[in-house]
C-alpha cells in the first residue's frame, strides 16, 4: 500500500444508494432495464462516490458497496448452488416457523424487504464477488483502495439452512470447506487486481458471544444452532485464518459490530469486546475494525498487536459528532494503541440495505468529513 498518514480516515463500506441507483436496481429487478443499462447507471454512481470520498479527506476509499443489495446478499448473483430467498419466502421451510416469526417480530425488520442467499447446491464461484469491481475502481481513484467481502463465518451461518442445504452439506462444517475455498480464490483476484485492504464482515460474533442458543438476527436464517459459544467462535477464528493463510501484500482486516438493521438501538446487541478477546486476538489479520461510537460497545481495550479501525462516528444518527469529541476519543485509543496503529471510521456502513440505508448521504459524508478534521488535528 502506498504510505498513508496517522490516523488514516476510511470507511466500513456501504454508503447510501444515491436516488438513481435505486431507481435503476428496482427497475432492473423488474426486468425493465437491461444489465449494460444498470452497469452504466452504476459505474456513473461508483466514480461520483469516488470523488467525493477524495474530496471529503478519506484515505482509503471503497465502491460504497453500491452494486451490492446488502453487505452479504449479493453473493447470491455470483455464486453457484445459492438462492436469494426473503425472510418471508423462509418461513414456508423452516421448520420452526413459530420461532422464525417470533424471530422477526423482535428485529424491527419487513420480512419482506430483506433477502438472505440460502445455499441448495454445490457452492462454487460462477464471478468474481468483488475482483471485477474492484478493477474498475482502480481504474478511477488514484490512492488506497479497501474492498469488503462477508466473512467466511457470516457466510455459512447465513446460507446454511438444514431443511434446504443438508441434500449437499450435511453440516454446516462440511458447507464451511467450499466457502472457505472460494474467498481464498476471491483473495487472490483481490491481490493480482491490486486492493490495499480487504475488510472481511464478522457481524455475527458478537450475537454468538452475547446470546449464545438464540439467534436473534436475520443474518442467521439457521435457528439457533444450539452449539457451545465457544466452539462457533474457535470455528469461526480458524475459517478465518484458514481463509487468509499464505497472503502477502494486503493489509486485511476483520470488522465486528452488534447489528447495524435498524436506528432502533434498542434491537441491536449490547456488550463489550471482552468476551470476544481471546479469539480476536489469534485471527491472523492486521487489523480489527470495531465499532466505539455506540456505547453499546462498551469499553475501549487493546487485542495484542492488532490494529483497530476505530469507530468514532455511529452511522445509524443525524447529530453529526463534533471534531473535538472525536479527537478526544482517538487521544483517549492511544492508552492502548501507538498512534500509527489507529485508523479512523464510523461504527459501521451508512448503507446495510440497498432500500433500506441507515442514514443520509449529506449526513454520512458530514460525518466522514468531521473524521478527516479530527485527522488532521491529531497529525498535527
Ligand atoms: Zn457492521
């Protein structure tokens, strides 16, 4: 990666789709717009959010994940043997349907508006999930580029439905193999295609860590998987490293947060990193990107060497965090962490959804930009 400064400003990934975007993904879905029509539409957006990343001080840029429904969905168009299936359309194959429902009734989210990839088949890489755009944003920023991709156990978590999945996995260990296979083949597109740093998405630790036997988010369209915690995190850490084993030249981090579904805090997971220290601590990954703004998180601490990507803004609110309470979150890290091993971004994406976004884009980039000041004042 080119040399970046202290306190490097970056994002967690999505960004707000910008109204066109929207509009062309709704009308795409309607087969009403053909995909060279939706690409245009999309590059169009992709290079827009890339100048204004640039213009705000951002120091590794993203695609704002804007060609993805949500953080993990979109595999579903690029992977074999998956099938996008709506919370609703799940009821109908689950077997504990009263729990399913109860399930969405506690999350504050429309069974109909959010969409899970299920696994049916043979899991294998039919297109790259995020090689070719990351091409193309190579082509349009000049400067670091951070690539996103869901985690490998978020990903078997999340596709590993027994009453749909078991004809070709009968576990979901056996399931975790092939996913594990193809994000190490997703990390080396990612490297020849030149990304500085890929983000792996492990949202689901925290629930795993803070509820264990009760999986109280969409995300896990398989029920209570009633395993011991602590075999799901020791499986979750060595899927992880299995996955990043061997690769060179990337910074690669692991981002975890308590929900980021609703502006409903009260939905979302509440509980420190404590418990999720150990493991965190042996995934061979550079850097942690956590979230600290919400106080749901709980207190700051140290994971042995690891870098953090610090949370100083919470993307899910419109008051916009003062450049001085930001900077005094960051002088308050250094306890813990050198200054070169502190990099600033909000608690989480601004987007989740692609028709569901937690907040503005004018909101979102004042927070981004309040980050940069407090950058600046910190190098300084
Ligand atoms: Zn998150």
């Amino acid at each position: 990666m080119s040399a970046l400064p202290l306190f490097p400003v970056t994002t967690v990934g999505s960004w707000p789709r910008p109204p066109q975007v929207q509009g062309a993904l709704r009308q795409f879905r309607r087969g009403r717009m053909d995909r060279a029509e939706l690409d245009r539409v999309l590059d169009a957006a992709v290079i827009d959010l890339l100048r204004l990343q640039a213009d705000l001080g951002c120091d590794i840029v993203t695609d704002g994940e804007l060609r993805r429904d949500n953080f993990y969905s979109f595999v579903a168009d690029r992977l074999a043997g998956v099938r996008l299936m709506t919370l609703a359309e799940m009821i109908d194959v689950v077997e504990d349907k009263a729990g399913f429902e109860r399930l969405l009734q506690t999350l504050d989210v429309p069974a109909y508006s959010i969409s899970s990839p299920i696994c049916t088949g043979r899991v294998a890489r039919r297109d790259a999930l995020a090689a070719d755009d990351l091409r193309f944003v190579r082509r349009h920023a000049d400067g670091p580029v951070k690539v996103t991709l869901p985690g490998p156990y978020l990903l078997t978590r999340a596709m590993f439905v027994p009453e749909l999945t078991r004809a070709c996995y009968p576990t979901k260990e056996a399931l975790a193999e092939d996913v594990v296979a193809l994000l190490r083949s997703e990390l080396a597109d990612l490297a020849t295609e030149g990304a500085d740093f890929v983000q792996f998405d492990e949202p689901v630790l925290t629930e795993v860590a803070f509820s264990p036997g009760r999986t109280r988010t969409f995300m896990c369209a398989a029920l209570a998987a009633r395993k011991d915690p602590a075999e799901e995190l020791e499986l979750a850490v060595s899927l992880m490293n299995r996955v990043v084993d061997g690769t060179q030249g990337m910074r690669i981090g692991v981002h975890v947060c308590r929900g980021n579904w609703s502006r409903d805090e009260t939905t979302l997971l509440t509980g420190s990193y404590q418990p999720l220290a150990p493991y965190l601590e042996r995934l061979d990954v550079r850097q942690l990107v956590l979230e600290y703004a919400t106080e749901r998180a709980g207190d700051l601490m140290g994971f042995g060497d690891k870098e953090l990507g610090m949370g100083v803004v919470n993307p899910r609110t419109d008051v916009v965090e003062s450049v001085a309470a930001i900077r005094a979150a960051v002088e308050d890290a250094l306890r813990f962490y050198a200054p070169d091993r502190i990099f600033l971004n909000p608690d989480c994406g601004f987007g989740t959804f692609s028709n569901r976004p937690m907040n503005t884009a004018d909101i979102a980039a004042a927070k981004v930009s309040a980050m940069a000041s407090a950058a600046r004042e910190l190098r300084g």
